[in-house]
C-alpha cells in the first residue's frame, strides 16, 4: 500500500450473494493475470504521491482510485482533499482507506477517526466503501501488532462495526494471504460481507487469505503507470460503478 511515513514496505470473499455477482458475474476465480482484457484499472496513493495530475492519470487508463486518508487515530494525510476531491473532479472513481495499528487504540476508535476524516460514503456510484489497510507491522517486529488472533479478529470487527454504523457499508479489507493467515489465524468471520482488497506483487494473485475465494481489487505491483500502487477490479466498469452504489 502507498503509505505516508513509512520504514519499510511489505511485498506483499465469498461477499454476499448479491455482491459476489457484482463483482465477477458469477464467477469465482482466485487466480487471474494482470493482463486480463476488460478489468479496469486503478491506483492507490497517500502522501507520497504529493499533488496528483489526476487528467493524466485518467488518460493513462485510471478508472478508479483508494486514497489514504488516516492512520491509527492521529495521522491525516495532508494531501488528501486535493487527491479525493481531484480525483472525482477528472472523473475517476475514488475511496478512501485507513491504514490499520491495533497496537496504538481501538478500532472503534480509528474507525470513528477515519470517518471524522474522509473515510465516509454515499450512493453516487462515484464513491467506493470506506477500506481498511491492515497488514505487516512497519514499526518494530511485531508482526500482529502485539495481539493474538482472537484480539485480531475482534479489533477489525470493532472497526467493521463502528463503519457499518456510520455509513451502511461494511469495509473493504485490503491484506496480505500471509497476513492474514497468520495473525488472524486464518479467520473466515468476515468473507461473507466484506470486500477482499488483496495486495500480492506478483503476475497472479495465488492463494487468497482463508475465508474468500475471490478478490474484488488487487493490488498486483508497486509500480506503473499510473502513481502510486497499481491496482484492478475483478469485473466491468459496470460492475465497478454498481458496486461503488452499493
């Protein structure tokens, strides 16, 4: 993920019926290359990405885009309103994401920081639904963030919670297979209603995090095109626009 004041970067659902149409017409696929005709194309960025020229990143094929607004529950990126109200303004489907630390406060907490912050949504099908980061610890060695699985899974549902409550929404998670295998002990909680966003560099999305059989974006490379992380959508633009409105 593009994340703002960062160390180190890691390398790196079954949704709801009605959403698991959405997003693959039906079909459930773990593994498709990065040159797949027809998906469209999308980025992640955060401060670091600075001002965006977002026309040219729509003339180089940007269709979507998941802006970094907080972390934790004291760190707004400071390019934010230029890159959330830019993006929209050239056209581009954009969402905002919150980059997980357990280790510092709640995640009712964070999540009511996040939507004080740019993490809200609405049903113009120009919005995508609030994101969730949570991932590789890049602040010391602990790789879940100093808490069990159990304390895991019960931090991301506060989370999930306090966003379901603020907005209609569930988040969509975006995480690592390992990750999430690892410090959530490979939980399955929440494969039925919560978007998977997952980020593998690679020229296939291999072995999704247990519990989904299916991604809705990727993040399949940290370079491109387009600034930032590039990212796809497993559907049409249709689709992307359909769940964008929820």
């Amino acid at each position: 993920m593009a994340r703002d004041h960062k160390p180190s970067r890691r390398r790196a659902r079954v949704i709801a019926a009605s959403v698991a149409t959405l997003a693959l017409g039906g079909t459930a696929l773990a593994e498709i290359p990065v040159s797949a005709a027809g998906k469209p194309k999308g980025h992640d960025v955060s401060s670091h990405q600075k001002n965006v020229n977002w026309q040219k990143a729509k003339s180089k094929g940007a269709r979507f885009v998941y802006i970094k607004a907080t972390e934790s529950h004291t760190y707004r990126n400071p390019y934010f309103k230029q890159q959330y109200n830019g993006s929209r303004n050239a056209g581009v489907i954009r969402g905002a994401y919150h980059f997980a630390v357990p280790s510092k406060s709640s995640g009712k907490k964070q999540a009511a920081y996040f939507m004080s912050h740019g993490g809200r949504w609405r049903a113009d099908g120009r919005t995508l639904p609030p994101a969730l980061d949570i991932e590789h610890n890049p602040y010391g060695k602990r790789k879940c963030y100093g808490l069990g699985k159990t304390a895991t899974v019960n931090w991301i549902k506060s989370f999930s919670n306090e966003v379901k409550r603020q907005t209609g929404r569930r988040p969509v998670i975006y995480t690592t297979s390992k990750w999430w295998n690892d410090c959530t002990g490979g939980s399955r909680a929440f494969a039925s209603n919560h978007a998977l966003w997952l980020a593998r560099w690679s020229s296939s999305a291999g072995s999704l995090p247990k519990g989904w059989s299916y991604w809705t974006f990727w993040q399949h490379d940290n370079k491109g095109s387009l600034p930032g992380d590039q990212n796809l959508f497993n559907g049409s633009m249709n689709q992307l626009k359909r769940f964008a409105r929820g």
